[in-house]
C-alpha cells in the first residue's frame, strides 16, 4: 500500500444469456455499488503516478450477492 499507487475497479454486465453470446455494456469505474444483470464481467487497472514503481496484483476476489 503506497500512496503513489492504486487499483482501480470496473464492472460490464448483460441481461443476456451467459452461455450463448451475450453482449455485456462498456466497462464502469466502481467503489462499492449495486448492479443488476445475469452475467458481470470485472476487471481492475492498476495505476502509477511514480516511475520507478510498478503496482502488482497477486490476487483479486469479486463478491456478488444474490437478492
């Protein structure tokens, strides 16, 4: 953790059936929101705003909860 550093979060979704060819919206920037679809896509960046320091993910977890 370091504060010339970040990882930034982005979420795609699709009403369409997963298993077919679904076609999933652009890519959104989120902290903590609520999303609704059938399939969700995630993705995250990671930023620098130092150069000699390169961030890096050993490990990213997305947790979604069914209502």
């Amino acid at each position: 953790s370091f504060a010339d550093t970040d990882v930034i979060a982005f979420v795609s979704t699709t009403d369409d059936d997963p298993t077919g060819s679904p076609t999933f919206s652009a890519f959104k920037q989120f902290k903590a929101s609520d999303f609704s679809g059938r399939a969700f896509k995630f993705k995250g960046e990671l930023r620098s705003t130092a150069d000699n320091v390169t961030p890096a993910v050993d490990q990213l977890t997305a947790r979604v909860r069914y209502d």
